[in-house]
C-alpha cells in the first residue's frame, strides 16, 4: 500500500511537472505573454488530483514567501481549505505548519504558536514516517518562535524532543542544524563548553562529508569561536585549519563563509599579537561579505577592525570603521549588534579626548542595556505564567475528577481537614516563629563571639608587633653601644697614644730619637688605620658588598681565627648571591654575627660550626657549638642571650628559628628563611 501511494505521488508531481512547463511555454509563444505566475496557476487549475494540488499549492508559497507574501498566505489558505474538505489530518498538519512559518516570517509569533501548535496536536498519535518527520518539523518551528518570544528554556525542551525523531528517522541535514541551533543558544549564553558539545554532536551528524560541505566548514567555524572563548588556541587553530581544507576544495572564494573564516583567523593573529597580518585577514573578509553584501558578516569584520585599530592608537580609522558599523546594525534592527559597538565607540571617544561624545555613547548603551535586560525578564515572566497557566489547567482537570468520585462524603472530610489543616498551620507558624527567635539570636550570640574574638587577635598582633619593634630598637641600641666601646676603648686609647707621642717629638733635639719617635708614630698610626678597618668591617664588611652574605660569612670567620678564635668551623654550600637582595642578606648577616658572638661568649664551647646552605628558594643558617647549652624553656636566659632580637630580625625576613639546646650538651640553632619576600608570601 505504501509502494502504491509512493509511485502514485512521483506520477502526480510528473503530471504537474508537464502541465507546468507546457504553460509556459504556451503562454510564452501568445501574444498576450502571461506572467509565470499566471501560468503556474493555470497549471494548478489543470491538475485533477487534490492532493497534488495541495502539495503544489504548499511548494508554490513556500518559493513565494519572500518575495510576494499576500499570494503565499492565499495559497496557504487554499491548500487548508481543500484538504479540510477532504478531512485529511496529515494535510491539514502539513497547511497549519505552512501557516506557522509564515507567521514566524513576519514576527507575529503569537499567530505562529497557534498553528504550529494545532499542527503538532493533528500529528500527536500518527506514527507514519512522514508524520513523525512533519512533527520534528513543527517542533523546530515551534523552537524558532519561543526563542523569537524570549523563551529559551521551551525553545531548548522542543529542539530536544525533536532530535530523537530526527535520529530515528535518519535525517542528518535537519538533525545536524537542530544540534547547530542548540549550540547557538548555549554561545550566546556563554555557555561554551555546552556549546562546544553541540557543535561537536552536529559535525558527527554528516557522515557523507562531501554532501554537507558547507555545513561542515560552518560547524568547524563554530567551534573555533568557542575555543577563542575557552582561550584554547591550539584547538582554534585546527578548527580553521580543518575549515581551510574543505573552502579550498570549494571553487574560488565560492562562499560567503570565506568572510567569516578571514574574521576568526584574524582574531587568532590579534591574539598572537601578530597585527599586520590580522589587519589583512579582516580586510579579506570585509572584501568577500561586501561583495555577497552579506550585512551581519560585513558588521562582523568591521567590528573587528576596528577593536584592531582601537588596540593600535589609530582611534580615527576605529571610529570610521564603526560609524558604518552601527549604520549597517540600525538597518537590520539586530539590537544586541549595538551594545558592542557603543561600548567600543564610547572606548575611541575616551581615547580621542572627546568625552562629550565618549559620555552619549556610554549612555546609549547603558539605556539599551537595560531595555534588553527588561525583555529579558518580561519574557521570563510570560514564559513562567504559560508554565503556570499549563500547570494549572492539569491540576483543575485532576481535581474535578477526584470531586466526581467522592461527592457524597466531600464535605465532612473537607471540613475534618480544613481543621485539621488550620491546626497544622497555627502549630507550624508557632514553630517556625519560635525557631526564627532562637536563630536570630544565635546570630547575634555568633557575631559578638566573633567580634570579641577579632577584637582579641587584634590586639595580641598589636602586642606582638610592639614586641618586635621593642627587640629590634634594642637591637640597634646594642649595636649603636658596642660601636661606641670599639670607637673610645679601640681607637680612641691609640689616638690618644699617638698624640702624646708626637707632642714629645718637637722637645727633642736628637736626630735619630725623633726619626725613632716618628717611625714609632706611624707604626701606631698603622695599627689606628688598622682598627678603624676591624670597626668599619664589623659594621658593612666591603665583601658583603661585593661578593653577598656567603663570601662574607667565610670571612667574618676567617677574621675571628685571626684574633685568636680558633675552634670555629665555616661551611657554605650552594648559595646564590644574585638570588637574594642584599638588605634580605644584610639582615642574615647580623643574626650570624649575633649567634656566633653569643656562642663565643656564653658557650665556652670547644668547637663552633657555622653552616650557611640554600636549597631552591630556600636559606638554611646553621649555627651549632658543644657548649654549655640553656634551658630553653627560661625566657630570661633567652633574653640575655640576645635571642629575642635575632627573632625579630627572623621575623622581619618572614622566616623561622629553631633552638635545640640542653644544659651540658651545646646548642644548635636554625635559622630558614626565603630567598625572596615572594617566596616567604
């Protein structure tokens, strides 16, 4: 039966075939020379068969849509008509479909929801191929419109209940654009990884990939899109790689998608920061959309050259490029074309000092902003009220039925769970009541806890802070007095001598006593010279300078074994001058100074090891002798042995001191600290 429909279908659309051409040409050898519309309609006239009639009826308004939309709707009507006469369902679908994609065509959706919708309720329990295909069909137009309203969740539920028919029925072309339409909305959400699953599950749509040539290169485009979102260039550039690949194969510069190809490689090379080339990506694909005058793809590289240019300083040829611009966006009346191009332009007119300008663009966009903003949440309300209203009309249906099956004894159980009902609500408003004043009060038991406690760390950090400074100006005041004791018991006694000295010399009348007396003097001096470099190294040794804290460590050591200290050990390892700034590395220094004097001095220790070691970022400064040792746990030693202004200094690096240490046993203390006031963050 279904043979014999198919093979009778195929001769009627013949017969139409050749009644058609045999009319034009006819009326083409008449004097009068009909128009092709006329004859198209004296070749309807001559069709016997209504249904092919019918479906000539739909091809012909489809093809006329664009072009002449009264005659289009009249053919509509016409076909509806007949087959409402034959009381064919299938047919009545099919014009009721018609008539919604005409609607949707001149943006009166709430028309178009209505006959898609009586379309969809004619196809509901037909199960026939050509049903279940009509029924995607008008799901996706029925998806169209409910975006075209603003309702993204219904336009997202019906593309999804269409695609399990598509899959069944094998149609890939329709199949990968509804995957393509999904992955749309998903992008100007900003959903990109979504998105990208789309566009993914569309290109796996085309197993013949030479009869969706176009379709491929486009989902390759989309895709690249997405990955210049999700700043994965890697995978931008095989996508327009792979795109590239099937354009060649294309004749010439064939198709309009060469324009958007030149955009998005453009873009790539604007991330790559290689700008020439970019320039002349979106130049080429200004050229090829000019010549399609192709108007959203013309905005598209427009508007990429002109944020190019805006990047550059060239805020002229920017503002030029937007000018036409947005004269292009008005005459589509594509309102979310505007918002970008005001911010950009309110951007160049910032940047040219013309803030007049700048501040009318900035405002434009603002206001537009907020009317977008308000459709949006106007069309989430009515999208919200269908949902209720659908609901609503399900829950009375429901309700009437339960009422019809227990009218004799509704009333006494009503009225036992009205009370009940009431009982219910007074004790949960008693609780809830009771619950939102213990909350309330735990709350606010919870904050004054919490601000008693900040108020607490706050003030052992202020303690804490006064503390360090304390050590450190004690520090300093230890310093500033051993310089003081160097300077008066040091070089002042030999200065002193030295005068004494040369205020004999001019008394004595013997040659060679006074060349005594002088050679004497400038021994003394030596010793005054040499004294005054022992204080001056002890303050800023030079090599500290010169070659950084390692250097200086050995030498520091170095010059202790020349007054005598003998049973110091100094070890370094690894350390890296230019790794470490030399205030970080003149502060480390003092503390080495500071332990090394203590163990000399407190320790009577047999042998002292300084070890001084970096590990990556990291100093290690070791400072160990078999001394007497201290109770670590006494604070009053520990502050006599001045530990309480090497750990500010400790502090000060932001690093860490640890102290082992027994009575009899020596002692060991580490210092580690970073390289950098990074690397301690």
């Amino acid at each position: 039966m279904g043979t014999l429909f198919t093979y009778r279908r195929v001769l009627s659309i013949l017969i139409i075939m050749l009644l058609i051409a045999n009319s034009v040409f006819i009326t083409s050898c008449s004097r009068s020379k009909p128009t092709y519309l006329d004859s198209l309609q004296s070749a309807i006239r001559r069709v016997p068969d209504e249904a092919s009639r019918v479906e000539l009826f739909l091809r012909l308004a489809k093809k006329l849509q664009t072009t002449d939309s009264a005659l289009a709707f009249s053919y509509i009507q016409q076909a509806l008509k007949l087959e409402e006469k034959r009381d064919n369902k299938l047919g009545i679908a099919s014009a009721h479909l018609a008539l919604g994609e005409w609607y949707r065509t001149y943006h009166d959706p709430q028309e178009a929801e209505k006959y898609l919708i009586l379309a969809k309720e004619a196809l509901k329990k037909d199960t026939a191929r050509e049903s279940r295909k009509l029924m995607a069909m008008t799901r996706i137009n029925l998806a169209m419109v409910m975006g075209d309203k603003g309702y993204t969740q219904l336009q997202v539920e019906e593309f999804l209940k269409a695609i399990p028919i598509l899959e069944q029925l094998n149609e890939p072309k329709i199949l990968g654009a509804t995957y393509q339409s999904l992955g749309d909305i998903f992008f100007n959400k900003a959903q990109y990884k979504t998105a990208t699953t789309y566009y993914n599950k569309s290109l796996d749509t085309y197993a013949d990939a030479a009869a969706f040539t176009e379709d491929i290169i486009s989902r390759h485009l989309n895709l690249s899109s997405c990955m210049f979102y999700l700043d994965s260039l890697a995978q931008m550039q095989q996508h327009l790689t792979d795109a590239r690949q099937k354009l060649d194969s294309m004749p010439g510069d064939s198709s309009i998608l060469w324009a958007s190809w030149f955009d998005y490689q453009g873009q790539l090379d604007q991330k790559h920061q290689m700008y020439v080339h970019a320039t002349t990506m979106f130049n080429s694909g200004l050229s090829i959309a000019r010549r399609y005058q192709d108007n959203p793809t013309i905005c598209q590289n427009l508007y990429s050259l002109a944020k190019l240019h805006n990047r550059l300083g060239q805020y002229d040829i920017a503002m030029s490029f937007m000018n036409e611009y947005t004269t292009l966006a008005s005459s589509l009346r594509d309102y979310p074309l505007h918002m970008p191009a005001l911010d950009l332009m309110a951007d160049i007119a910032y940047k040219q000092s013309n803030a007049d300008q700048g501040y009318r663009f900035l405002r434009e966009y603002i206001t537009l902003s907020d009317s977008m903003q308000e459709q949006e949440v106007t069309a989430k309300l009515h999208e919200l009220e269908t949902q209720f209203q659908t609901s609503e009309k399900e829950r009375r249906i429901l309700q009437l039925q339960h009422e019809n099956e227990r009218q004799e004894f509704a009333l006494q159980k009503n009225r036992l769970l009205i009370s009940l009902m009431i009982v219910i609500m007074i004790s949960l408003l008693v609780v809830a009541g009771l619950s939102y004043l213990f909350y309330r009060n735990g709350r606010k038991l919870l904050a004054q806890q919490e601000q008693l406690h900040q108020f607490e760390v706050d003030r052992i950090r202020q303690e804490h802070h006064i503390s360090l400074l304390s050590a450190m100006l004690e520090g300093q005041e230890q310093e500033r007095t051993r310089l003081a004791r160097d300077l008066h018991d040091g070089l002042g006694g030999l200065l002193s001598g030295i005068k004494l000295e040369l205020s004999t010399i001019p008394t004595i009348d013997d040659i060679e006593i006074k060349h005594t007396k002088v050679n004497n003097t400038l021994q003394r001096l030596d010793g005054a010279m040499d004294e005054l470099r022992r204080i001056a190294r002890s303050m800023m040794p030079e090599i500290l300078i010169k070659y950084g804290l390692g250097e200086a460590t050995v030498e520091y050591c170095r010059g202790l074994k020349k007054t005598g200290v003998n049973n110091i050990v100094c070890q370094v390892y690894n350390f890296h001058t230019d790794s470490m700034k030399h205030t970080r590395q003149v502060v480390l220094y003092r503390i080495m100074q500071e332990l090394v004097n203590n163990a000399i001095k407190h320790a009577n220790a047999s042998q002292i090891l300084v070890l001084l070691q970096q590990t990556g970022n990291t100093i290690f400064l070791t400072i160990e002798d078999d001394g007497a040792g201290f109770d670590t746990t006494q604070g009053n030693k520990l502050k006599g042995a001045g530990l309480a202004n090497i750990q500010a200094r400790v502090d000060f690096l932001g690093g860490k001191m640890e102290i082992q240490s027994e009575i009899g046993t020596g002692t060991t203390i580490t210092i580690e600290c970073a390289t950098s006031e990074k690397n301690d963050a």
